[in-house]
C-alpha cells in the first residue's frame, strides 16, 4: 500500500528542549569540535531530500518519519551531536528511558538500533545530548503505516519563573501568568495527518497561532485555563491528545480581610486583632484577653497557611478560623513576647507574614502624692499614692498583687510656720451632777512654728482671723432625780427549793421634790431590782431519818439494814407530805451491811443463826439455833 522508502513530508519538525543555540553544525564545526570553545550540545540534524530506505533495514537520522513495513528486520537511528565538552548521549521512547535488550540496542557511536521492529515498537525516540554547559534532544517517529500517532508526554510542567515554556502535548502545564506557553503536538502517520486543536472541546481558529503542529497561548492569564486537545486525522483513523492548563498566581498579601471582620463582630469587645504583612505588624495587648491574627493572602490556586510562632509551630492554646487564615489565641498571657508568622503557600510560590504582640504588664506606680496631712508646722508629709496601671491607665488595683509593691517613702510638706490661732484646753468637770453647773477652760492665742514649738502671743493676732472661743459654759441642767421604790409584795411561787419563790415591788423616777418623771431622766442612774426570789415558810422543811437498824447477818452477802426517813418542818418538827420536800436529796432509807466473808461459816438467814459443825459420812450436820425474835 504504502512503500516502506516513503518519505512523509510534514513531520521532520523536531522539539528543542533546552536552552541549546538554534543552529544547523557543519562538517567543518563537527571535525573542528575538539578546538572551539566550550559550547552547548546541539544535534545534528537532517534536512535534506528523503532518502530510498531500504525495506529489510531502515537507517535514518533525526528529523526523519520511518514507516515500518511487514519486511522490515532493522531499525538504525542515528544521532550526532556537538559540544565541548563532548557530550554524553542517551535514548528515551515516548518520554521514557529506553530499557536496552537483545532487540534495543545500543550502538557504540550512540546510534539505537531496533532488530525485527513489532507494532509495540511504534513510538517518538528521542535522542538527548548533554555535557556541563546544557543539554539538547531531538525526536524521531517510527510508525506504521494508518492511523496516525502523537508524541505525547505525561509528565506536569510547573513553571514559576520563566517567561516561556514548551511542553509536549499530554502534559499538564502549570505556569505563572504573562508567560508564553507553546503546547507542541508533533504528529506521524501515513498517510499524512491534519491536526486540529480544541479549547474545552471546542474548535481553536487560526488566530491561536497555529503553526507546524504547535500551539501558542501568548501572555497567558487566568481566563486561558483549560483543557487543550490535538486531534490528528487522516484516511485510517484519528487518535486525540490533551494538556491541561493551570495559571498559577503565587501568594500576594491584600489589605483587608472580610472574614476578620465578621468573626470579631462575634467575638465580644474583650477580644483585638491585627492583619500580618510581609513588612510585620505590631500590636500591643492587654493580659488575659483573646487575640486574632488575620494572614490576607489571595492566589492561585488558593494558598495553604500555616502558623507559626517565633518560628516554631504553635504549642500555645489556640483555634484556626476562617479555613486557616485566622488565628485566635484564647489566652494572650500564654504568648510571651514573640513573633507571630503566617506561610501562605501553593504551587506558584510562597509569602511569609507577620506580626508581632506585646502583652502590657500591669506595674505599680507612685508617681502621685496624697494631699499633705498638714498645712503648716513641723508635722506635714506626703505618702505617694498607689496605683496599679495597665499602658498608662489606672486599673483596680487586685491586678497588680503579684507584684512586689515599691517602698513608699513620706515626703515632708508645709513645714512653715502657721498663723496665730486660738488654742483651748479641756472643759473642766461640771460643778454640778444635775440642776445646772458651770464648766471652764483656758483660751490662748498661740502660733506652732516650724520646728514645732509653740509660741504664745497677743489675743489681739488671733482675734484678727478668728473670734475668741468662750472660756465657760453651762452643764448638767437636767433636773436632779432618783429611783423610788415600793415595798415588796408577798412571797409566791411553787416551795421547789430555798429562796426560789419570787416577789415583786414598784419603781420609779422622780425628783427630789417628789415629782414623777419618765423613766428615761433615771436611765443615767443605777436602777434598783423590781423582782427579787424569796422564801416562805412553807418551805422551811427537810428530810428526817431514824438510826439505823441491826444489820439482818453479821457476814456474808445478804446482810442489810433499813431506816426511817420523814419530810418534816424545821419549826414544828412535825410531819407533812413528802412532796414538799422533793427539792433536796432523800437519803436513802436501807443499805446493805456486813458484806464480809464468814469466818466460822457461820451467817444469819431469815433472823437464823446457821453453823456448820462438819461433816459425817459425806452430808453436812446442821442444827437450829437462836430461834427467839430479835
């Protein structure tokens, strides 16, 4: 169908990869290699006429098309470079490093030979020249005759820095914005391919400078990103590749953070923040509140954020809000003086910023005096006053106790000496207790001097500031009076014990005249009892008692002997009821006697005298004795 010497024109364009001098070598430059100055690698390459291949062996140079043939046995790619140093060559098949067997081999003048070539040989082969100073790689197609194939790479370009950069189609391209991207989509096939380029699946016009297989997307911006497709087509078939185009914006700072705002509108009037910068803020807090830190940042894609403090993660008590990009430290105090950072970063760089807290201290301060405790004299002094400040505000001053409180250090005031004035000793005692009296005392004019002494002078000094206090005074006129009482009434009460009946009398207040008069003008006196307990008679009784009798056994356990025991009145002597005598203790009227052991084994039992004479034939011999009354 297709003769296997066949040259496809169209597809000898080849891919630069490096930063290699586009030049064509001669014959002159490459014998003349080893005396020109240090220079890149740069492959040859050929351009000229197609050339008859033969159908059992194929050997070409880079920039050619082969078509494999049913016939074909081999395969022998060449690849000449220059550069000084000479540079080191290598093989790669669709991107990949080419695994070198007994069909891939490796010539020793660098040149990859492919023996008894299969469909799964179909591929780009790129040779890559490099040495010290660059490299340089150039691409050959071997295909088969139909449907078309694509050089296409699966590798992602992120491109952060360069103002242009190339990539295989089937990459997917990561590049900053205003940067020139070429997408290359080289294409081999037989018969020859068209090539059609698609944005988002749809078609790209010829204004997207098409040329040659490559697309360019000159001065890139967020709105070029996308998914670009090339699509390669001839009579047997049509095969589609795609790269996929990100714009990245590194990380810039902005001057507002709308989340800030809204998340300290919740937080209470206790709570401050401040925004980061790149160039460091500051902001000076009061202990124990809470702090938030906004990181403003915008990129794309959209940055990470992590914290730091003093360049260390954070160990303190904290919360991230707004997806990271707010820090709030719930206790300020933890945070001792120290720098807070926030590292917003995506693929298109990084940005550091920060800021910086100053927690205040609250500090005593006595840097104001009390007013001076005297006008004049010898004795006038100032005590600083203590406060407890916090940034130059007075606080209440429980925050400052666990500080150690400055000395405080009287300073003298108003040492001078004061104006004549009229001094006054004490009002002498009343000359009467009541019904009027006369109290005195000395008036001087006087004037205390600096040193302290006082100096007497003219009445007439002090009558000049002040009139002249009176020297006598009246005292106790109150009417002289006195507690009255009545006599006692009669004795009452239950006879419970001695003087525990109770009586009762009047009192009164009057005056020596006899008037009556409130009970209030006696307050001031000693007022008599209107109760007092009292006695009678009928309890003058006590408790009589007998002596006692025989005790019932002279040894033993049961011996006892009893009593007579009265309640009668101490002055009759006679008997009453013993009720009135509950008041004091009844002795007891029998006890218990002669509880000693018997000695002769003789005791009394029942008024019976008992003795033991002995025993005979085992039973004890008693008899009864002492058998009269007692």
């Amino acid at each position: 169908e297709y003769p296997l010497h066949r040259h496809v024109s169209g597809f000898t364009s080849s891919l630069r990869t490096s930063s290699a001098e586009a030049f064509l070598p001669t014959a002159v430059d490459l014998a003349n290699g080893l005396h020109r100055p240090h220079q890149k690698p740069a492959i040859l390459r050929k351009i000229s006429a197609a050339q008859q291949l033969s159908a059992s062996e194929v050997v070409t140079h880079l920039g050619q098309t082969v078509v494999l043939a049913s016939g074909t046995l081999s395969v022998l790619l060449h690849c000449e470079a220059v550069g000084n140093p000479k540079p080191t060559i290598s093989w790669a098949k669709n991107g990949e490093e080419v695994k070198y067997n007994d069909r891939m081999l490796l010539q020793p003048d660098d040149s990859l030979q492919i023996l008894a070539p299969v469909e799964a040989d179909v591929g780009f082969y790129a040779c890559n020249a490099s040495n010290a100073l660059g490299s340089d790689s150039v691409s050959i197609a071997v295909t088969l005759a139909g449907k078309p194939l694509i050089k296409a790479s699966r590798a992602t370009v992120i491109n952060t820095e360069s103002s242009a950069v190339t990539v295989d189609i089937g990459s997917t391209v990561k590049t900053i914005q205003r940067a020139n991207v070429t997408i290359s989509c080289q294409v081999a096939g037989v018969p020859e391919a068209e090539v059609t380029w698609f944005k988002n699946k749809v078609k790209l016009s010829s204004a997207h400078h098409l040329h040659d297989g490559l697309l360019l997307i000159a001065n890139v911006s967020l709105s070029d990103e996308g998914l670009y497709s090339c699509k390669a087509a001839n009579l047997r078939g049509e095969v589609t590749e795609s790269s996929q185009l990100l714009v990245l914006e590194p990380p810039r700072p902005l001057a507002y953070l709308e989340d800030l705002t809204a998340v300290l509108s919740s937080a209470g009037t206790s709570t401050r923040s401040v925004l980061t910068s790149p160039s460091g803020t500051k902001m000076t807090v009061s202990p124990g509140i809470s702090a938030l830190i906004g990181c403003a940042v915008d990129g794309h894609p959209t940055p990470n954020i992590t914290w730091l403090y003093s360049g260390e993660p954070l160990s303190l008590q904290h919360r991230l809000l707004a997806s990271g990009r707010i820090l709030q430290i719930l206790n300020i105090s933890d945070a001792p003086d120290g720098e807070f950072s926030c590292l917003a970063q995506n693929e298109a760089g990084s940005l550091t910023q920060k800021t910086s807290l100053a927690v205040q201290e609250y500090q005593w301060s006595v840097d104001k005096l009390m007013a001076c405790s005297a006008s004049c004299g010898h004795k006038g002094v100032q005590l600083p006053q203590l406060r407890c400040l916090l940034d130059g505000a007075e606080v209440n001053i429980s925050h400052c106790r666990e500080k150690p409180k400055p000395a405080l250090q009287p300073i003298a005031c108003n040492r001078r000496d004061c104006p004549s004035r009229w001094m006054v000793t004490s009002w002498s005692p009343c000359t009467q207790s009541c019904s009027g009296g006369i109290q005195v005392r000395r008036v001087t004019c006087q004037r205390l001097t600096a040193k302290g002494s006082s100096a007497p002078v003219s009445n007439e000094a002090c009558a000049q500031v002040s009139k002249r206090p009176v020297d006598t005074q009246n005292c106790n006129r109150q009417p002289c009076v006195e507690w009255v009482a009545s006599s006692w009434g009669q004795c009452n009460g239950p006879c419970i014990g001695p003087r525990l009946a109770v009586q009762h009398r009047q009192i009164f207040c009057q005056t020596k005249d006899g008037t009556s008069v409130s009970l209030d003008q006696c307050s001031a006196l000693p007022r008599p009892l209107s109760t007092q307990n009292c006695w009678t008679d009928v309890c003058g009784v006590h408790w009589r008692v007998s002596l006692w009798t025989v005790c019932t056994a002279t040894c033993g356990n049961y011996g006892f002997q009893s009593r007579r025991v009265d309640c009668v009145h101490i002055r009759t002597n006679k008997p009453v009821l013993e009720h009135h005598c509950t008041w004091r203790p009844r002795p007891a009227n029998w006890q218990r006697c002669n509880i000693t052991p018997c000695e002769n084994s003789t005791l009394l039992r029942g008024g019976e005298a008992v003795r033991c004479m002995g025993r005979k034939q085992g039973r004890a011999i008693s008899q009864k004795c002492s058998t009269e009354p007692c």
